[in-house]
C-alpha cells in the first residue's frame, strides 16, 4: 500500500538585514522589527497640589499615577488605515542604555504594557501608567528616580508589512512633538 500526503500549510522565511539605526526618525516597523527608544526626564516640580504647591519628595511618592499615556503624532501610515486596529508594547529598561543610537536586546527590557489603539486625530496614545507610577514613587532604582526610557515595539513583528512612522520632537512640526501626559492624584493627608 502507498500513502500520499500533501502539505496543508505552507511556511515561508524571510531574510532581511536587521533595521538600520536612524537617529531622529521614529519609525516602527514589522517584517525587519524597528522599535522605538523613548526617553524623557520627568519634571518632578509639575506634580502640585490642589494649591499649586510643587510636592514634596514624600508626597510625591505618595501620589498615585492614574494615567500616564505617551502621545506620538503620525507622520507616515503606509500600511494600516485610520480605521485598522494595532498593538504597540512599551517595556521600561532596566538600566541606563551605554550609547546613542541605542541598541537593545529583548532581555534588556522588561514589563510590557500593551496598548491596543487606533488612530484618533493623527495621534497614537501609548499607555505608560505603571513604568510612571513605578518611577515617580520611587519604586525602581535609577539615579534622580529619572526613567531609563522606554521601547516601544509593535506586537506585530514578524507577522505582516505594517510600518508607522511618528514625527521625531527634534524635527516636529509646532504641535506635532510627542508628548507625556500624566493625571495624578497628590496625597490626601
């Protein structure tokens, strides 16, 4: 007897160089993973009370981070619509990155917070709530409770040709520089 089978899936490599490192240009990007590095010193003296009193060391860590979103302006959306829905991941770094342009190894970060988002005005909304909270109460060890910075990384890698490309503060357009949004609630007593 003879059995014949046929394949029922197929399977496909792809072999590409890796991103280039582009210093002043955000772009994420799938077939050839491009993430993001994000850094950005956090100006404890904005975090007031309900008088406008800047917080003490305590009090601040002490207030909680309620919501701590990055904003990224769109420059170029070449693959998803204004209506498709995309996974982006942030991962805090768990130590100063030795240069710039930075290059980091998965098992460099960690604590991924994905935010599900489509494109609302132009803009992507990234949650960052817990690596904030984690800083600003002082919970993670760095110097100044200042933040390594932060990967953002598609959840697609791999997977399809999606690219997004956000406007870079060093050559934004007025109004288009990313932005980091916290509401936060200071200590009652």
């Amino acid at each position: 007897s003879t059995y014949e089978a046929s394949a029922v899936r197929d399977s496909y490599r792809i072999v590409a160089d890796p991103a280039p490192l582009q210093p002043n240009r955000w772009l994420i990007g799938n077939l050839s993973p491009s993430r993001i590095y994000v850094n950005f010193g956090l100006n404890y003296n904005l975090f007031v009370d309900q008088h406008g009193v800047p917080l003490s060391e305590a009090q601040r860590k002490r207030s909680t981070v309620n919501k701590a979103e990055l904003v990224l302006h769109v420059k170029d959306n070449p693959y998803y619509g204004a209506l498709a829905q995309y996974s982006l991941r942030a991962d805090r770094l768990n130590s100063a990155p030795d240069s710039i342009p930075v290059v980091i190894a998965d098992g460099e970060a960690s604590s991924g917070l994905t935010s599900q988002a489509l494109i609302s005005d132009g803009k992507v909304y990234i949650n960052i709530t817990p690596i904030i909270q984690a800083y600003s109460s002082g919970d993670l060890e760095s110097e100044g409770d200042q933040p390594w910075g932060i990967v953002i990384k598609s959840n697609q890698e791999m997977l399809n040709f999606g690219s997004l490309e956000f406007w870079h503060h060093a050559d934004a357009p007025a109004g288009k520089a990313p932005q980091l949004k916290i509401t936060y609630t200071p200590p009652f007593l």
